[in-house]
C-alpha cells in the first residue's frame, strides 16, 4: 500500500493547534500544582493577596515552603473581572445592534462598504493603543467633569452615588472594553443580518410593518442564538483583556468595589503588573500562585467559547 | 438634518399609505432611528478619537531621530523598537504561515468528518485565550523551565501558537470557497492530492489567504501581554542570537513610557502608539485591497 505523504503530513501539521492547547492547560496545571495544593478552594473567594514577609525565613505549611504571613486569595480579582465585563457587555451591546442595523439595511449599500471601515478599523486597533487613549483621555476626562456630574445627578441610585473617584476604575475600564468588543459583536451581526431571507423581511413590510419594526419583531428575534453567541465570544474577550484595563482600572489590590467609579484589577491585568514582585519571593510560590490565576482565566475563557461556539454551530454561523 | 429626514420618512409613510399609523408607533420608530444613528455615530466617534487622540499627541516627537536613535531609559529614539517588532512579526510569520496554512488545508479538504470537526472546534477556542495567559505559558516553559530568559525566540514562539488558529481558520475559508468541479477537474486530470491542492487550489485562494496573512502579521504586531515576559524588554539593537536576549518592541514602549513622569517619555509613547496604529491599519488596508484585486484579476470562483 503506497502511504498518502501528502495527507499525514497534512495531519501532521494540523495536530499542532489542539496539541498547543492541550499543552497550554497541561503545562500551567503541573506549575501551579504546588499552589493549588496550597491554596485549595478557598483560593477564589477569599479577599487577600499577600505576599508574606519577603525578608524573613521560609516556613512550612501543608508541606510547601511559604515566606512567613503569605496567603493568596483572589477573590477582588474574581468581582472586578465579572463586574467589568458584564458592564461592558450591557453598554456595548445596544450600540453593536444599533451600528449593525445601521450599516446593513440603514443605508444604501453604496455607503455601506466606506463606512462600515470603521467598525473594522476599529477592530484592528491594538489593545496597548486602546489603554493609551483611555490613559490620556478618557481618565482626566472623566475623572474631572463626568463622573462628579454622575455621582451628583444620580445620587439616589445605589452604587451610582458615592465618591467619583480619580477617574480610574470600574466604569472606565468597563467603558473602554465596550469601544472594543463592539466592532466584533457588529461585524459578525452586519453578516448575519444581510443572511436573513428577504422573505421573511417582506412579509413582514406587506403587513405594514416599517423597517426598524421588521428588524425589531422579525429579524432579530431570529438571530436571537447568533446575538447570545457573539455576545459570549465578546465575553471572552473582554474578560481576558489584559492592556487596556491595566492601564485604566487603577490596579487595585484586595478591594472591592462598593461603586461603579471605584479602581479594580482584573485577573488578566493582575497577572501582567504582578510577576515583578512576585519574583521576589524566594519560595517561587507567589510565582505559582500567578499561574494558578492564570489557570483559572484560562478555564472560564475555554468554558465561555466553547459555550458560544456550540450556540453559534446551532445557529450555523462560521 | 437627519431627524427632519426621518420625520418626514414617517410622516410620508403615515400619509401615503392609506392607512393610519398610530402616534406612538411614530415616535417610537423615530426614536429607534435616532438610537440607529446615534450608535454608528459613537462608534465612528471613538474611532476618529483614538486616531486623532494618538496624532495630535505624537506629532511633535515624529521627528527623523525616531528612526536613528536607539531608547534610553526615559526618551531616544525608537530604533531598537521598531526593529524588534519587526523581527518578532516576520518570525512569527515565518513559523505560523507554513504549519496554519496546512491546517486550514487540512481543514477545508478533510475536515468534514469527528476528527476535523474536533480540531476546528479547538482551533476556535485557542482563538478565544487571553494572550496574557499564552504569555505566562511561554514565560514559564521557555523562559524558565528551558532556560532559554527573555529572549526573541521565546517572543516569536508565544506569538507563533497565538497567530495559528487564526491563519488556520482564514486559509480554511479560502480555500472552501473554491467549488468541488475545480477539484474534480484536477483528479480527473489523474493529478495527485498534493498536486491538486499546491498547483490548483492554492493559487486559486491565494489572495484570500494572503489577506488573512496580513491580518495575522498586524495582530501580531499590536500585541503587548504575550510578549512582556518572554520577549523582554532591551534598550540596544538586536544581536542577532535567538535565545538569552531580550529584545525592545513597540507596544512596550507605550505602557512603560506612559508611567515615566516625563514628557519626553510621553511623546516617545504617542510617538511609538502611532507607528503601531499606523502600521497595523495599513497592513489590514493592504488585506483588503489585496482580495479586491485579486479577485478582480482572477475572477472569484462564485
């Protein structure tokens, strides 16, 4: 039997995506297997990230060395990361809806192709550049004139009112996560919107309905296992982005916030600012305990995708 | 201007059609309208806010030094950068296009079954990991474990495994779109697989996976989280060795520069902000300029 070279080098080659993935778990659950030992559950809902007496002697407990006083738990990390992207999500998502409308059935499509350049463009934009612009304008901007005028104006709603902070923080970072999750939720919305069958669109004008109230009643409860699919893929994004919110968050360490212009930390940021001083620790374990982080972002951002996936093969969207 | 259009749109529907249309349904499509307008106005205002943000605030620093000096602690030149990004984009490029490019192939030709199914499930969810965590991964097994420090190779590798799934998925489009006939012509020439796919189809989709490379080498561009522990960061020219030497690249210098309480690092950052945008977008424009010609010039298979 003469062997298909071409094929098995083929499968040869393809195996390397799930290979790389498999490894990815594989290798920070054996790194972080001393902290997980360590830490156990109570890892996720406890409120103290500390790092122990750096100068002291290691001492040990359930058989690990630890510097004297250290405890990890990240359960700040936990709240900031959901509340952040949930925020995000509920601002981005009526605008993502709106600016697909917009650019598949609210203009000729002459004008469509020019301007839907910015929602790709916008796509594009590194996230480091996205932190950058909420660093030098959205922080001072809001810090000064619209979060006091926030705080003031609703000052009956709960976690509206309170101290408005310096700017950097909850809304802020979950403000600069929508600008970038909205061109994806608008992009693979715009396609799926121009899929629809224009029957369904025309019977619903014949009955007198106008555009917007077709797209309303008709086009979009039909894309409804589309919209939730992107919707959680943009989760995803947002819960694992790591530049912009380190930049306007305002980093904060073993603090929950009690309104929405309090600083947070999320878990991805966490990770990114914390490894300097992390590496101080001459037991290795603050090293760990990162990549005990970094294995449970890694799991809830699989468990989101592949949620959003199944939901989108339902749908048939690629 | 645009809410009298839309008034009127209404009002001329109301009329026109013989039949009434109740008020509140007429203020509310006219609300919807203005929500409509006023969404795709805001996205478009970020996005020339970002753009103009970054220009008015580099463009002092965008002088010739930019390109001739290298970074010093708190201000210089980008030099070192510049090359450093470029390095990193190139190799990982280099390392992601041939094993992607076989992937999506592989993909689109036998991927209708279990198995090819299962690898373009994964290949999504590989797309959706934080690139911070592929970081800390490669931070933890190159940098650490293989001894091999920041380094460039450490850099290109977590860029490589980041790049993949994407030019897996575009090349896997690609070349779906070719119809079964062109296939079926190929074999019934008694050509071989191999021959099928790199002198028919490949040439065939080539425009298209072009573009998705271009998208591939901007993204990998734009990235800063998988790079800050295992390219490193250097303030000199790269010496050309692949592992034990860290590497300067662009996105560094902007988180980094930012914090530094000196306006001349400020500017470095803008500066340095800029030329990534820049050259991000224009490489996404080249993308797609490249597929409409290409297609015109070959005519798409529809």
């Amino acid at each position: 039997m003469k062997i298909p070279v071409f094929r098995v080098g083929l499968i040869a080659t393809a195996s390397f995506l799930p290979l790389s993935l498999i490894a990815l778990i594989v290798f920070l659950a054996i790194y972080s297997w001393p902290a997980i030992h360590f830490n156990q559950f109570h890892f996720l809902w406890t409120n103290d990230w500390n790092l122990g007496n750096l100068y002291g002697n290691p001492v040990t407990v359930h058989g690990v060395q630890i510097m004297p006083g250290a405890k990890y738990g990240i359960w700040f990390l936990v709240v900031g990361t959901i509340v952040s992207s949930a925020l995000a999500m509920v601002m981005a998502m009526p605008v993502a809806i709106g600016a697909a409308y917009f650019l598949s059935e609210g203009v000729r499509k002459s004008w469509a192709g020019p301007l839907s350049l910015f929602v790709d463009l916008l796509a594009a934009i590194p996230s480091v550049v996205y932190g950058l612009w909420g660093y030098a304008l959205l922080v001072p901007l809001f810090g000064q004139t619209i979060f006091p005028f926030l705080a003031n104006t609703f000052s009956f709603i709960p976690f509206l009112n309170g101290d408005p902070g310096s700017g950097y923080g909850l809304l802020t970072s979950a403000f600069v996560l929508a600008v970038m999750i909205i061109p994806l939720i608008s992009a693979t919305l715009r396609e799926s919107i121009r899929m629809t069958e224009p029957e369904l669109k025309e019977a619903g004008l014949s009955l007198g309905l106008n555009r917007l109230e077709v797209f309303w009643h008709i086009t979009l409860p039909k894309l409804k296992t589309v919209l939730i699919g992107v919707g959680i893929l943009a989760l995803g994004r947002a819960l694992g982005e790591t530049m912009a919110v380190l930049m306007v968050s305002g980093n904060a360490l073993n603090y929950l916030p009690n309104n929405i212009y309090a600083p947070i930390s999320t878990m991805a940021a966490f990770i990114a600012s914390q490894l300097d001083s992390a590496l101080q620790d001459p037991t290795n374990m603050a090293v760990e305990a990162l990549s005990e982080i970094a294995l449970v972002l890694l799991l809830i951002t699989v468990a989101v995708n592949i949620a959003a996936r199944l939901l989108l093969w339902m749908a048939r969207v690629r | 201007m645009a809410i009298r259009a839309i008034e009127r749109s209404v009002s001329v529907r109301a009329s026109t059609k013989g039949f009434k249309v109740s008020l509140s349904r007429r203020v509310m499509t006219a609300f919807a309208w203005m929500f409509v307008l006023f969404s795709f106005l805001f996205v478009a205002a970020m996005f020339i806010s970002i753009i103009g943000d970054v220009l008015i605030h580099a463009w002092p620093a965008l002088t010739p030094k930019l390109l001739t000096d290298i970074t010093n602690g708190i201000g210089g030149g980008l030099k070192n950068a510049i090359e450093g990004t470029m390095v990193m984009s190139v190799g990982a490029l280099l390392l992601a296009a041939p094993i992607g490019i076989a992937s999506g192939i592989y993909l689109s030709e036998h991927g209708h079954g279990g198995a090819g199914k299962m690898l373009r499930f994964l290949s999504d969810v590989l797309v959706g990991i934080p690139s911070i965590v592929l970081g800390y991964v490669g931070y933890i097994t190159m940098v650490i474990y293989l001894g091999w420090q920041f380094s460039v190779a450490a850099g290109i590798i977590t860029l490589t495994v980041m790049l993949l799934p994407y030019i897996a998925r575009s090349t896997e489009l690609a070349m779906a779109n070719i119809p079964l006939a062109v296939r079926e012509a190929g074999y019934g020439l008694g050509a071989g697989e191999g021959r099928v796919v790199l002198r028919i189809l490949l040439p065939g989709a080539a425009p298209a996976i072009m573009t998705g490379l271009f998208y591939a080498v901007a993204l990998s561009m734009g990235e800063t989280a998988p790079l800050l522990y295992t390219a490193g960061w250097s303030n000199y020219m790269w010496n050309g060795h692949f592992t034990k030497e860290p590497i300067g690249y662009l996105t560094y210098v902007i988180w980094t520069f930012i914090n530094e309480p000196f306006a001349e690092s400020h500017m470095l950052a803008f500066a340095a902000a800029f030329l990534i945008t820049a050259g991000v977008l224009i490489l996404i424009l080249i993308g797609r300029w490249l597929l409409v010609r290409g297609q015109r010039r070959m005519g798409a298979y529809r």
